[in-house]
C-alpha cells in the first residue's frame, strides 16, 4: 500500500528545510496541529500525518495487532521516514507519541536529529516511586467507561483533558476529534496507550530532547515531566506557560516559540 496515502502524509514549507515531523496523539489527528505549523514550515519542512486508524488514513490498513503495541505506531512513523528518505528528523510527539518517537528513534537513529516531547508520559499508572497521575483502577474505570460508551465517554472526557474551561471552544474541538474516531480502534488505541509502560526505553534515547509540560495536566502532571528529563541524558524541561494537555491549540504560539528556539540550539 502506498504509505503516504495509507498515513494521510502532507508536506509544507521549504523542500530544503531541516525536517520537523508532527506525530498526534489519541484520538486526535495532523489537523490539530495546524497553529503551530505556520511558525514552523517558515524555515523548516513540515512533514505531518495520521496514524492507521486515524483522521483520513486509510482505514482498511488498520491491524489490531499490529496497533495493540506502540512499536506498531512506531512503524508507521519509521515507514513515513523511509518513503519519504527523511534523514536528519526533528520528531515532535504530542501526548502518547512522544513515547512513539522514543521508540521510532531508537530503532533507526540514523533518521533522526533530535526529540520534542510535547507533555509526555511513559506510564500512565502510578507505582512505588513513580506518580503517573492515575491509579489502576482509575484507569481500568476509564477503559471501562471508554468501551461501553464511546461516544459518551469522548463527550465528558476531552473537555477535561483539554482544560481551559473558560475557552469551551476548545474542548469542543477535541470532543468532535474523538468522536470522529471508529469506536473498536479507539478502543484498541485507548488500551495501548493508557495501559503502556515506556520508562525502561527513556535512559536509551541517543538524540538531543526537549520535553514540553505545561503548569496543569490532568493527563500529563508534572512529575512526569520531572521524571522523563530525569532518564533522559543531556534533556532540556522547559514548562510551558500554558494549561491542560494540548498546548498546540491552547497555546500555540508558545508551543511553537518553544520548539523553534530548541530548533535554533541544535542545528
């Protein structure tokens, strides 16, 4: 199947640019980034895209499991690199994706230059010294609601996941991209994403990485950010004046600031 059909691909900015690539997370798709895309394609090439299963990929490639892993998403990502022969890769991955990144970097490090972690989180669930922002039965109540109601579950959640109350707008959007989402993937992607476990990969990341968080996640709270710089050698925090988990539409003119100056430091 052709990759760059079956991923939904779109390419902006200077063929010659240094290439960004934007990685969304669940639920979402490339169009949630479109604030920030601007800023950045002025000098770079942007290279965005949907993974199977998402926005306007080709459904008909979805595998439940091949997508139950994050290393399958991982693939879509490596795949897009070698149809497009990116070499050189600055991978920008929003929520669960940055996980995906890590992944995709370390098995093929001669793609990439450089990681931005847009606030990540390599568990979800809290253990003995680790504070993922969940317990296990939170999570488990969450895949729960998410399977039997859908639709409903999107409706009272993205809201909440998207934070800035005082912008309804906002989660509105968020609610209309979760709800555009077939229900059995979402479910599937759900499962993959919340019940993950990535910390061990995080000491292993060869490339020079930004981890963004904002000052209020309910997804993402800050001792995950503290706890990834940690195990990332040579990692940049930088918290962003922004609340909830995607700052990309809240914030995107500091989302993007940030990425553009880390983009500077490393070229």
């Amino acid at each position: 199947m052709d990759i760059r059909r079956r991923n939904n691909v779109t390419v902006t900015g200077p063929a010659d640019g240094p290439v960004v690539l934007l990685a969304h997370g669940f639920g979402c798709d490339q169009n949630l980034w479109r604030l920030v895309v601007p800023a950045l394609a002025e000098r770079h090439r942007v290279v965005l895209f949907d993974y199977v299963g998402s926005g306007r990929s080709e459904l008909s490639a979805w595998d439940e499991q091949r997508y139950s892993t994050l290393d399958g998403y991982a693939r879509d990502v490596l795949e897009i690199c070698e149809e497009l022969d990116l070499r050189e890769v600055t991978f920008v991955g929003h929520s669960v994706s940055a996980m995906i990144g890590v992944l995709a970097v370390k098995e093929a490090r001669e793609r990439f230059a450089s990681l931005v972690l847009l606030v990540p989180s390599p568990r979800y669930i809290d253990d003995e010294g680790y504070r993922g922002g969940f317990s296990a039965e939170d999570i488990d109540e969450l895949l729960e609601s998410l399977e039997s109601n859908y639709l409903g579950w999107s409706s009272a959640m993205a809201p909440v996941i998207m934070g800035n109350p005082d912008r309804p707008e906002l989660g509105e959007e968020l609610t209309a991209s979760f709800c555009a989402t077939d229900p059995d993937i979402a479910r599937v992607f759900a499962r993959t994403t919340f019940l993950s476990d990535s910390r061990a990969d995080l000491a292993g990341v060869p490339v020079p990485t930004l981890i963004l968080d904002c000052t209020q996640d309910v997804i993402s709270p800050p001792e995950v950010g503290a706890f990834v710089q940690a195990a990332i050698p040579g990692s940049e925090l930088r918290t962003l004046n922004a609340v909830g988990h995607c700052p990309q539409l809240s914030a995107p003119e500091a989302t993007a600031g940030a990425i553009l100056e880390f983009l500077g430091s490393t070229r």
